[in-house]
C-alpha cells in the first residue's frame, strides 16, 4: 500500500472518467451520467406535467387516482425502481433485451415524475383563484383558462424546484451501476478493482466531481430565484 495519497491514477484514467471506454466502446463516465440525467429530466417534466394536471383535475375519480399512483411511486425506492425496469422492460418487448441505459432513463423518469408532478401542483395551487375566475369570466373554457393563463404562470414558478429536482437526479444516476450502466460511479469502481490501491483517490476525485456538477447546478437554481423575484417586484 503507498504510504501517502496518489492522485497518478486519476490522471492515467481521467479519458475514461469522462468518456468511458469510447470510442473502443460504449459512451460512459460524467458523459453518461449527463446524458441519462438529461434525458430523463426531459421525459420527466412532461410526464410530471401531464400529472400534475390531473392531480388538480375537477373530476375526482381522475384526481384522487393519479394521487394514489403519484404517492404509491413516491412510497418506493429508487433502486426498487430500476429492478422493476430491468426486468418488467424485456417482458413488454416480449423477451427481447432492453438497453441498459434506457431501462434507467425509463426508471429514473417514472420516478422523476411523480415529484415533479407535486411540484406542478403547488404551483397551479400557488397561482391566486381570482386568475381562473377572471379568464373564465372572459368566455373561455377551464381547460383554456388551465393552459393559457394559469399554467404560463406557474410554470415560471416551478423553475427553481425542477433544476433542484434535476441535482437530485444526477446523483440518482449513480445506481445505475447497479444494472451494469457504466456512469461515472460505475467507471469509478471499474478503476479502483483495477488498479487495487487507490479507492481513496479514486472515489474521493468521483465526489468532488458530483459536488462540482450539483453545485454549479444549484447556484443556477439561487440564481433563477433570485431574478424571478426581482421580475415579481416590478
């Protein structure tokens, strides 16, 4: 064992704590990690959306439904999640393999989903009721009255909480490696079953990475706030 700390491996290797094994092979490392974290956090906010709206449906066979599956997702961990797509997603293709890396966006966006369509609800509940009225008031129908008036402004609201939900997201990533993805932390364990010496380095270099990426992440959320408030003030 080396008496001191040996950053060395974390140069020799930094090609595939980026990019994985490509282009001799798949994508992985940070790339893969972004990249399964972005396209979730796209099919996420529709998906949230789309239940969202219905959380707040007048129809309450609609509402009450989605809530019960919005909480029973809440109620479950991630991980069990992923299972669940790993094997549920070959069964639906009818015994064909599913990509690994789409069997982790499909969870992550399932997941994903259920949250942020909380977070669309406290927004469209935030929007004062006076907003509906009034554009009910000018002939149009609530549906119309949802999409037009209601929902541009609570979406200008829900900014901050869904880049907050998309940090949470990137670290959700890291149980991916569970399933085989070669994200980052996947990359990392490659590494350091490799090499045998430097875990430390290895996976303290992988933390700082996340902690730079989330931070940069969450400061855009601070900053997002504090410009939508000043808007707000004028």
């Amino acid at each position: 064992m080396n008496p001191g700390l040996d950053f060395s491996v974390i140069w020799d290797n930094l090609t595939h704590f980026f990019i994985g094994t490509y282009p001799n092979g798949p994508i992985g490392g940070i790339v893969l990690t972004l990249y399964l974290a972005f396209v979730a956090l796209i099919l996420s906010f529709f998906g949230g959306l789309i239940m969202g709206l219905l959380c707040v449906s007048s129809n309450r066979i609609i509402r009450y439904a989605t809530l019960g599956v919005v909480n029973i997702i809440r109620g479950i961990p991630l991980l069990m999640v992923i299972f669940w797509m790993f094997y549920l997603l070959p069964a639906l293709l009818g015994g064909h393999s599913a990509p690994e890396n789409w069997t982790v966006i499909a969870a992550l966006t399932i997941f994903t989903s259920a949250y942020m369509s909380q977070i669309v609800q406290a927004g469209i509940d935030g929007i004062p009721k006076g907003q509906t009225e009034a554009a009910l008031s000018t002939g149009l129908q609530p549906w119309q009255a949802m999409i037009y008036v209601v929902l541009p402004q609570a979406l200008r609201n829900m900014i901050p909480s869904f880049v907050n939900q998309f940090v949470s997201m990137i670290k959700d990533t890291s149980l991916a490696f569970i399933v085989g993805v070669s994200e980052l932390t996947h990359v990392a364990t490659q590494i350091s079953n490799r090499t045998m010496v430097y875990p430390t380095e290895i996976f303290f270099f992988v933390a700082c990475i996340y902690f730079v990426i989330c931070f940069a992440f969450t400061s855009l959320s601070r900053w997002l706030e504090r410009r939508l408030a000043w808007r707000k003030a004028i």
